[in-house]
C-alpha cells in the first residue's frame, strides 16, 4: 500500500519550483521593460545610445534632455502604464470567465467605451471630462447589457463571451452609424483615433487617466482574493462563504473602468488584453493569471507594437493598426492550439 507513495513525492519541489518562478518572471519582466523603455527613448530621427539616454534623464544635457524627457518620455511611459491597465484587465475577464478569449475587447466592452466617446465627441461636442464620462458610462453600460443577457441563474463564462460577441458587432454598426452622420472633419478624427493611438497623448492627456489608475490599483489588488476563489468555481467559491454573484459585478465593473480609462485617452487598442495575461501565465508557469506579470507584459506588449508602429514600418502608423494584426496572428495561434488540444 505504500508504493505509490515516491510517485507523489516529487510534487512538493515542482511546487516550489512553481513558487518561486513567478517572482524571478516578474522582476525579469520589469528589468525587461526598463530596459524597453531605455531603448525606445533613443529611437528617432535625433538616435541616442542608452548610456545617452541614462544621462539625459539624470541630468541636464541640452537638446538631448529636450528630445528625451519633453518629446518622447510621455509616450514611453503612456505605453507602459496603458499596456498593464489592458494587461490587468484582460487577466480579469479571463480569469472571471475561466477562458482564454474572455477579453474586453472580445466580448465588447472596449468597443463599448469606444461607442461612449463617439456620442460625446459627435453628438454633444463635450470636452475632455465629458469624453471620460462617456467611456467609463457607455462601457459599464455595456458590461450592464452583456451580464443581463448572459445571466442564467448566474453567468457561465462561454455564454458571457458568446453574448458579448454578439453585442460587439451590433456596437460596430452603431458607431459605423455615427460616424456617417457626423461631419467630415471630426468624423475623419475620431476614425483616426479610434484606430487607437498614443502618438499625440501627452502629459495634460495623460495625468488624469493616470490618476484614475492610480486609484482603480488598490480595489484591483483587493479585489484579486475574491478572484482567485471565483476562478475554483461558483459552488467552491460560495462554500467558502463568498458573495459569488456580488464579487463577480465588483471584478467586472473594475476591469471596465481599467478599459475605459485607456480607450477614453487612447481610443480602442485591440489584442493587448488578450493576448498579455496568457502569455504571462506561461511565463510564470502559473495555473492562475498573474496580474502583476499580466500588467507588465502588457505594456511591453504595447510599448513594443508602438516601437514597431513608428520605427519598423515604412509610414509611422497608430499603434492599434500593430496590435490588431499581432493579436490576429495571436488568436489564430491559439485556436490552433485549442483545435489540436481536443482532437
């Protein structure tokens, strides 16, 4: 009877190996992301060599202060810190709906965000509050109509995602419609901006949607418990006597605001939630999300795709226009993946 027992043994230490990968992932993801942003400083029509760069930014070195610290720092850090929102929002959705094409730009909510903006900038005409207004409130909307339809005696992940696709489209064809009506001239902007790009955010642009991260980081931190025994299960999560249905709406509503705040800012920039937890979980050998490693990999993601955006390509091009195809070329790798896993 105590044969079996050497089989189980070595568990303990691919346990162990398992703990302790993530943090050694999640520091090799920040220096990575340093590193990144080191780099993407020195790219442009003015190249500067990394240690240029350090100097730059530490102290005064004229024109190349200027180049660095007021012309591309602000973009370099809106990569970044829009990158782990998406990351951490993506991780959120997938791990609510236990599925790998859970994301907020998958089952709508982005698009939604994005609906929000193109009624206040085409129909009102308000200013930059009003465009955050109408992100966070067309988006939690959304996630309002998606959770109502999908509901069936609670909210399955597979009948989530289904529903929102299909809210998704009928978006698509109401901001085709508003586009249409509008004038030429803002119609042609918001289609511009709604490829989502980050060429033209700066600081004023950017320091509001900072500070609302800034404050949405604390809920999603504890907000991450609850999420971690929702992702056992409905039935085990409530055993343990937590608010299943309560704490679903709470992780929903967070991941809406962490999209809207960025699609607000930047317009709708595709694929970055989808793709940035996944790729996180098997870098850090984790059977959950980590968000932590989900935030950074998002905004190497981004920062990366934004590299490409402007240095790759023959025509510098809005970053959105990067993501859609990596995150194409992402999702037909996945559902490869799955179709081979089943059969």
């Amino acid at each position: 009877m105590t044969a079996p027992a050497p089989a189980h043994a070595p568990a303990p230490a691919r346990a162990g190996v398992r703990v302790r990968r993530g943090p050694l992932t999640t520091a090799a993801l920040a220096v990575a992301a340093l590193l990144l942003a080191l780099l993407a400083l020195g790219l442009g029509d003015y190249p500067l060599s990394v240690p240029e760069v350090v100097r730059a930014l530490v102290s005064d070195q004229g024109f190349a202060t200027t180049v660095v610290t007021g012309w591309r720092l602000p973009r370099v850090v809106v990569a970044l810190v829009f990158g782990a929102a998406l990351g951490v929002s993506g991780a959120l959705f997938q791990s609510l709906t236990r599925n790998p094409l859970g994301s907020p730009d998958v089952i709508g909510f982005s698009t939604g965000a994005y609906t929000g903006v193109l009624v206040v900038t085409t129909v009102l005409g308000t200013g930059v509050l009003g465009v955050s207004a109408g992100a966070l409130l067309a988006g939690l909307a959304t996630a309002f109509v998606v959770y109502l339809l999908a509901y069936r005696d609670g909210v399955q992940g597979f009948r989530l995602i289904v529903v929102g696709i299909g809210v998704t489209g009928m978006l698509h064809g109401v901001n085709v419609w508003l586009l249409l009506r509008a004038e030429t001239e803002v119609a042609m902007a918001a289609s511009i901006w709604g490829a989502g790009s980050i060429a033209l955010t700066g600081w004023s642009q950017a320091v509001p949607a900072f500070v609302v991260l800034a404050v949405l980081t604390p809920l999603v931190c504890a907000a991450s418990g609850p999420l971690r025994q929702l992702e056992l299960g409905d039935d085990a999560a409530g055993a343990h006597g937590l608010r299943v249905e309560r704490s679903r709406l709470v992780v929903v509503v967070l991941g809406v605001a962490l999209i809207a705040t960025v699609t607000a800012t930047a317009g709708p920039i595709a694929f970055v939630a989808l793709s940035a937890p996944q790729i996180a979980r098997r870098l850090a050998g984790s059977p959950g999300l980590p968000l932590v490693a989900s935030a950074l990999t998002g905004g190497l993601v981004l920062l990366g795709a934004d590299m490409i955006a402007q240095h790759v390509l023959p025509t510098a091009v809005p970053v959105g226009v990067v993501t859609v195809v990596l995150g194409g070329a992402y999702l037909l790798a996945l559902i490869v993946q799955e179709a081979r896993r089943r059969w």
